[in-house]
C-alpha cells in the first residue's frame, strides 16, 4: 500500500487535533523552532515558513514554555492546542521519521 502525502496529512491532522501526545510533541517541537529571538519574546518575528504563524505565537509560544516548565496544560489549553496546531501538520511532516510515520498509517 502506498502512502500518498494526502493519507499523512489526514493522519496527521487527526492524530494533532485528537491526540494529546501527539498535539503535545508538536506543541514542543514547532516552539523549539522558532528562532531563539522569538523564544525570548515569545512572539513570531520572522516570517521564515517554521514555527509558529504570527497569529498563533503568542498563546502557543506561552502555552509550549508552560508545558515544558510544568509539564501539564489545563483542559482549556488543550482544547486550544487541538484546534490551532492540526494546521502545522507540514513542518510536523518536515521534521517527522517518513519510515516510521508511513507504518503507522499503514
């Protein structure tokens, strides 16, 4: 069976907006690049194509130092987290292990 870029994106898109780990793996790794200038300010400076979109930095910049300081985010959080990061699926496809991703679709 052949794995189209439609079937990740699908997959992708599910496992982001329903998923905890999933969503919370690609909270931590969509923040950790974001140049360390925007880390610092929390707030998208360059428009670079990774990262976070200036719309979303704020809130998810905030919400990805919570959970890497805290190591939780409330109910509420999540509920945003599951709605605004399905929409980086890309870079998560950019960055992801394709081996590994393919079988799990399979």
């Amino acid at each position: 069976m052949k794995v189209t870029k439609e079937k990740q994106k699908t997959f992708l898109k599910e496992k982001l907006s329903s998923n905890k780990k999933w969503a919370l793996r690609a909270l931590v790794k969509i923040w950790e690049h974001q140049t360390e200038e925007e880390k610092q300010i929390g707030h998208t400076i360059d428009y670079n194509g990774v990262g976070f979109s200036g719309v979303d930095s704020d809130i998810l910049s905030s919400f990805a130092e919570q959970y890497l300081e805290k190591g939780y985010l409330s109910k509420k959080q999540m509920k945003y987290v599951f709605k605004l990061i399905p929409k980086y699926w890309k870079q998560i496809l950019t960055i992801s292990d394709k081996e590994k991703l393919n079988k799990q679709i399979i």
